[in-house]
C-alpha cells in the first residue's frame, strides 16, 4: 500500500515501545519481528516465554530486540496489582482479585502501558472487543476533555479505479452504538484529530445524514444538525459540514447544487456517521464492494494509544496497527 507507506515512515521517524497482550501467537510474533527488523516500533511480547520463544524458533524467526514479559513470572506483579487495586478499588476490587487479574496478558500489558512501561498496547487476537475495551477503560481511561471512546476506520482507497486516491477517516464504526449530538461531536473533534495523524491532508469534515441543509425534518436530522454546530463551536475554522448526505461530502458538483456554501466543497476526506449501523455498513460497502482497504477499528479519546485486532487478524494486519499505535503514540 503505497498511502500507507507515509504512515510507516512517520513511525520509523520516532519509534516507539509497543506491547502486545498476544504475544504467544504466532501472528503477533511475525509481526513483532518484522515491526522491529523495519524500526517502526520496539516491541514487547506478552505471554509463556516458553510458548513463544518456541514458536519463534518453529518458525525460524529470531526474536533479538524483542522484549517477553511473562505474566506469571514477572518481577512487575506486586507493583502492577497495587496499582490496579487501587485504580479500581471504589468500583469493589479486592486485593485478590487485582493479583489474580494482573496476571492476565491483557490487563498485564494495559498496566504496562498505565506505568509507562510502552507507549501503546495492542490486543484482540484472541480476546474479544468487549474484552480489549473494558481493560483500556478500567487502567488507560478517556483522555482529558473526552467523555466518550469511540474508533475510526483507516480506509485507503488507490485501487485503479478509485479517484481521487487518498486515505479518509470513517467514523464511528465499533463502539458506540446510537450516539447522542454531544456525543457524536466528541467523536468528531476526535476522528479531526486522528485524521491530522494519520493523513497527509488537511481534515475535511462530512456529518452524514439522509438530508443536506434542511432538506429533510426528522429528529435523526436534528442530531446531526445539533452536533455539527457543537463542533463549530470549538472549532470555528475547520473545514465541516452538516447534515450532508453522501454525494454531497464526495462530489462537488452535487455540493454545489445541494449547498452552495459547503465548506468541504464536495472534498470531505473525514466521513462522520450517524450511529453505528450506518458505520458499519458504509465502511464494510467501501470494503468489499468498492475495493477500499480497510484498517482498524482504531481506538480514539483514550489517554494512550490502546488498540483492538480482529480475531481473524493477520500478521500483516498486526503489523499495520503497530506502525498506527506507533504514530498514535507520537502525540
């Protein structure tokens, strides 16, 4: 993917120390090993040193510069349970329980992001979303200013067919189901600064509706409509849009004849979705219909870099969110 090659050259400029929770699968482990031979990341392996260090060795791969961290062993336990406990203690965690947890690979590798031992942490191999977004809230927790986690999808479009080629933004497509105006902002103002990361572009903002600029009166509407002015407010100079339907944010001359005064012009390279369903749709259409590649869901509104793999991940897919986490974690 030569749009994504940006991406990994940002990373390469200033590497940082990635954990993985699945670091005894063998996936992780090849792109680990890769991610450290391209110096786009310094990684770190959680899991049964012995698993690993065989599995490695099965399939020829050598594991020098590569950090292992075996729960069960580690000299991290006692201060990573004392500060779990008492992270979560008002929420009814014992003592027990916190050293029982810590001893998990997901909660070992979130606490080692917590104490700043990595920069960023990456799971869901083989746990689930569920799973990967109650540890990042419970240890990582919302950044300053953000009520609500949300996610993006790295869409890349440079297909023959596709023009413009470009990188966008899709945003809500994971975690949060049917936000509310305030909420849909936030997802916003934080989708406008991931695109800032993440593509070579100034960010061009579309709040999707089924109506553009009053063509339409329905309470679905007036969310978008509500949101998109909260941004405005925070953001009075950036490029946004809405309520805008599709055509609209992507072509400019259906733009110029639905609104007239559209500030995307019909060039929005950032897609805000209404709830999820739509998200999920649109992104997966892109996908698998208009060729897009598709990377992430992308964790966002966190105070570190935390993110989620698909179970059906592979070791290339692995790769890409280490080089994202690492860009993430440049911020």
């Amino acid at each position: 993917m030569k749009i994504f090659n940006h991406i990994i050259n940002q990373a390469r400029n200033d590497p940082k120390t990635i954990v993985l929770a699945e670091g005894d699968d063998i996936r992780v482990i090849e792109a680990a090993v890769r991610a450290t031979e391209d110096a786009i990341a310094s990684c770190v392996l959680v899991g049964s040193r012995e698993s690993i260090e065989q599995q490695a060795a099965d399939a020829g791969l050598k594991l020098d510069h590569i950090r292992i961290e075996d729960p069960e062993t580690s000299e991290q336990l006692p201060d990573y349970a004392h500060r779990l406990f008492e992270l979560r203690k008002k929420k009814g965690l014992t003592k027990e329980l916190a050293w029982q947890l810590v001893q998990d690979p997901l909660h070992f590798a979130d606490l080692m992001l917590a104490a700043g031992e990595a920069d960023g942490s990456i799971a869901g191999a083989r746990y689930t979303t569920g799973d990967r977004v109650r540890s990042a809230l419970r240890i990582i927790g919302a950044a300053p200013g953000f009520n609500t986690v949300s996610s993006f999808m790295l869409m890349i479009f440079e297909s023959e067919h596709h023009n413009p080629k470009q990188a966008m933004i899709f945003s809500e497509c994971a975690l949060v189901i049917d936000p509310s105006a305030e909420q849909l902002a936030e997802i916003a103002i934080a989708s406008t600064a991931s695109a800032r990361q993440f593509i070579d572009a100034e960010p061009r903002v579309a709040m999707l509706s089924f109506s553009t600029n009053g063509s339409a009166e329905h309470p679905f509407v007036d969310k978008v409509r509500e949101a998109t002015d909260l941004v405005r407010a925070q953001q009075p100079d950036l490029a946004i849009d809405g309520e805008i339907q599709l055509d609209a944010a992507l072509v400019a001359s259906v733009a110029e004849r639905k609104m007239s005064d559209s500030r995307t012009r019909g060039n929005a390279n950032v897609l805000i979705f209404p709830d999820l369903n739509a998200a999920n749709i649109g992104y997966k259409i892109a996908q698998r219909l208009g060729g897009a590649t598709a990377i992430g869901p992308i964790m966002q509104g966190l105070n570190k870099p935390a993110n989620d793999l698909s179970r059906g991940c592979s070791a290339d897919d692995v790769y890409n969110l280490i080089a994202l986490t690492s860009v993430q974690a440049q911020s």
